[in-house]
C-alpha cells in the first residue's frame, strides 16, 4: 500500500465532513426562525444542510390557504383544523400575547432589517438546503403533501440518522 | 511501526463511531416520544445509543403507581406529588387541551398502526439502548430509583459527557 | 514523508477535538440551569466549551439592576421592559406556579447542596467558557452590551458555526 493510497483509506473512514442536520420539531415561530437563520448560516458557508421537519414543525411547512383533502380521520381533521398554516401563523415560545407577540416581532426584525421567515424559507430553498417532512409525523397527524410547500422529501427517521451519520453538527429545535 | 499498528493507532484516535446521545430534559409527551423514536430508529441501525434522562424527563421513567418512599423534605414530596408518574400521564407541548391532546394523539398513532409509547420504551430496552437517570436530578427533586422502571443505570453529567465524546450525534430534547 | 510528518498532517485533518457548543435560546430557569452545569461539567473536563446565548436566553445574561438606554424604539422599550433581568427572574419550563417554581426549585438545589445559578455562572466564566452574545438577536430585541454581565463575546451565527465546526458535540437548548 502506498501512502497515498492510505489516505484515501484515512480519507474514507474518518473525512470531516461539513454537513449540518437540524430537526424542526417545535412549530414555534422563535425556534422556527432560529433554526432557518442556523440553516441559512451553514449554507452560506458551503455545508450541506439537512432539515427534518417533525411534529409542530411542520406547521411551518403548511400552505397559507386552506387545501381540500381526503380520507383523514375526524380527529385528524379537528387537530389539522387547529393547527397553523405556515409561518405567519405560529405563536411565540415567550410573551405570545394572544398572537400579537409574533407580529411585533416581526416589526422589530424590519426595523432592523433582519430578513423576514418567508425570505429565509425562500432563501434556504435557493441555496440547496434539503428540506425532508417527516412522513411518520404526516400520517399521525393527517397532514397531506398537498397541504404543504413545494421542494420537500418526504422521509422517516432512519433518512434523518443516514444524513445525521455524515454530519458533525446535528441540532435537535 | 508498521502499517497495521499504525492504523490501530488511528482507530483509538480517530474512529468514526456510531454511538448517539440524547438528552431528553422535556418531560412532555410528544418530545419524549420523538426521542424513544430516534433511539429505536438509531438502535436497529446497529448504533450504541445512551439516553440521559434528567429534570422533567425523569418523569418518563417513573413507575405508574404511587411508590412509598422515606427521607424526601417536605417540598420534594410535594413536587414528586405534582410532577406525572409515567408515560401515561405526560402533557402535550402544544394543544394539551388539560389533558386530553395526549390521549388523541395516542388515538391516532393507533389508527396509524404508531408503536405506542410503552411499546417504544420496551422496545429501546430491548434493544440494548443505555437509559440513564441523571442522579443529580434525582437528587433535586427527590425522585428515589425506586420510584423509577426497572433497567436503568444512575449517573450525572460526567458520565453523559463520556458518551457524548464518543459519539457522532448528539441531541438535547 | 516520514512517519510523524504524517502524523501531523494527519492531526490537521482529523483531529478530534474535544471542543463542545451550547446553543442557550431558551431563557427557562431549568434550561439556562442544565447549559450551565454542562458547560462546566465539560469544562472541568479540559475541554473548550462556547456557550451562545440567543433570543429568550440572552435574558439569563441580562444585569440584575435596570440600565439606562438610549436609541431603542418604542417596541424594544416595551419588549426589554417585559423581559427577566438576570437568572433570578427567569421562570421555570414547568410548574412555574407564577414564578414560586424557580424559588423552590432553588432551595430544593440549597438542600441538595447543588451549586446555585450565579455560582453556575461564575464557575464557568471562571473556567474559561467562551460566551458568546448573539448580535442579531440583541439588535431585534434592542439589547445593549451595557444591560448585560461582563466578559461577554458578540458575535454572530457564523461565529457559532465557525466555533461548532471543531467541536464534537453541539447541543441546542
């Protein structure tokens, strides 16, 4: 074996690699952002970005307007009914107000130009961010593909672990 | 040297495990389910898996009946009175509805043929995966092991972070 | 090439640091709490550990006296009015009991002789933990330098990134 050959051996089994996963599980407005900011961050410096969208995150995910579906179950439908679509409509972890902590939020982020969630969904889509709904979560929930935004996979946990293994910062929100 | 110990040499420096932590802190339902989920996902992929349960999350591990118990002061009784006993008994982070959100959501893991969460706890006992109680934790609110399911180890922070150091994902829920 | 340039080379690429992050978003009693005793647990394990305070949990940075500021805007005012001062007012995740939770939570620690949140804070400072304030999120919210502790970095996500990239475990709290 020559040296070389040997690293890519080295090179195989113990690459630092720079991909980054982080899983969405809480549909909170606060923790959403933070999670697209991080995201948006580690793009922007050239990693590969993976995130895994479970439970209330998905929430975010959501289309604004209302989308027919069918074969959902009574309570899959009160608690989809409940839920909110997209991401004007999540509460804030703190100091919600009854809905009106996330709107003046938002005017505080304008004031300081802070990119608003939309453009940083946007944003995180353009620059190759992979974007996986969490299909065990989907189906407990009654959330239907149609009901969310374009560009997503749509995968269960052992895809999360595949991308996870190859990562070295793996962030649970 | 040659080049075998050589690579012993890098396999005790460098080896790419497979091990997974996770802290689970949250004692609500739905995170404490996302967290048995990883682990079971992580565990039939052959990974080692150590959870570390500590303040809210301990509740998880408590045994369903009320368990006499001596030497707690008079605050820890009324907090360990307060705080849920077992999987059954824990709230939903978001849409509680007092209490009924958990027994929905379980309605519809059923219906969605969802390993229920005492399944998933047997399951990840099964499985090899290390369960540990943060006994610092345990200290502070006055839980007693024998307050706690069977199958479980007892150590703090230390102890955790010897896991965490040698493995590739990390969570804190 | 001899053998221990290789090493070397070696050592640049795939080293495995012991560096551990901390994301503090949550600005709870019980979370700032459990970021602190891991930091310093890590800590006095020789490894370099950042801490990076965003959003809620920049609240646990906040000094405990009230500090006059100039150029915030009238939401900012209301928001940073509204807002704990320091670790004493933080409010527990759980069982908050409007705001007797964490004062119990800290005599149970008294009785446990577990170190309490301001001694948590210097021991880590202490032993060196990097901690880190999030620029942008004190821009939203309006938080100057001057409303919080000493010894305190300001810097951005990419500084986050940069700091997680050596580090082998990251935690979201």
């Amino acid at each position: 074996m020559t040296e070389s050959t040997q690293f890519e051996a080295l090179t195989d089994d113990t690459v630092v690699t720079t991909r980054k996963t982080i899983i969405v599980f809480s549909g909170e407005f606060d923790k959403v952002m933070a999670a697209f900011i991080i995201a948006n961050g580690a793009a922007a410096m050239d990693d590969d970005v993976t995130m895994f969208f479970t439970f209330w995150g998905l929430n975010a995910l959501r289309r604004t307007e209302k989308v027919a579906t069918s074969g959902k179950s009574s309570l899959q439908k009160v608690f989809s009914a409940m839920m909110p679509r997209g991401p004007g409509r999540l509460r804030l972890s703190h100091m919600n107000f009854a809905g009106a902590g996330p709107k003046l939020m938002q005017r505080m982020m304008r004031q300081e130009k802070v990119m608003p969630m939309h453009d940083l969904i946007a944003s995180a889509r353009e620059q190759g961010v992979k974007m996986i709904a969490c299909s065990m979560s989907m189906d407990i929930m009654g959330l239907r593909p149609e009901e969310l935004i374009d560009g997503l996979e749509y995968a269960g946990v052992a895809s999360y672990l595949g991308d996870a293994d190859e990562a070295n910062v793996n962030l649970f929100i």
